[in-house]
C-alpha cells in the first residue's frame, strides 16, 4: 500500500502546483485595494485639501494592474466610489489620472463602460 501512497501524493502536489500556476479568471485587486491607495486623494477630490501623496497611491494602483481582469476590476470601484461620493468632483477625478504622470485608457467617470477596458 505504501508503494501507491507515494505516487498519488506526487500527483496531488503537481496538481496543486500546477493550480498555483495557473492563470486566475478574477482579478488580483480588491475594491478595498483601490480605496487604500487612492485614500489620501479623497479630500483633494472633494476640494477639502491638496493633492499631497495621492499621486503615489495612483501610481501605485496603476503598476500594480497588470492583467485586463484588473484594470477592469479597478475600473469598476472607480465607478461605483465616483457615484457613491455625493461630493467627489467628478472632473477632478478625470484629471487625476494625468496630473499624477499616469495614462489610463478610460474616463474616470460614473457613465465608463467597463467591459470596455484592456
């Protein structure tokens, strides 16, 4: 019995590697990691303080979406916080993006499709 132990157990760890390995279908950034980033931007965008080291959370943010699943993922909390937040500036938040040096192929905007990002 121990002979057939080891070769399934040779199996199961090359399956769970090659799980490991394996592309995921869901983006690695959380809607909580794009509010954790770009938190010290909320009283700049709510024209309640300078732009400060927002920038940093939005470069951050922009290097670290690396797969469509994720731009698109940050895409989509970018959209839902621009709708949540009553008194967000909405051009602010479209100007953000380039006044921070980064380019991204979408208007941060409540009306962005999505779907639509690469």
């Amino acid at each position: 019995m121990a002979g057939i132990t080891k070769p399934m157990c040779i199996v199961l760890i090359a399956a769970v590697l090659a799980m490991a390995v394996a592309p995921r279908g869901e983006a690695d950034i959380s809607c909580g990691t794009v509010v954790s980033n770009l938190g010290t931007c909320l009283s700049y965008l709510t024209n309640k303080g300078p732009l400060g080291s927002c920038c940093s959370g939005v470069k951050g943010l922009y290097d670290a979406a690396q797969t469509t699943q994720d731009r698109q993922s940050v895409c989509n909390c970018l959209k839902s916080l621009a709708d949540s937040y009553t008194d967000v500036d909405l051009n602010k938040a479209a100007a953000l993006p380039g006044q921070c040096g980064v380019d991204i192929p979408y208007k941060i905007s409540p009306s962005t499709d999505c779907s639509k990002v690469n």
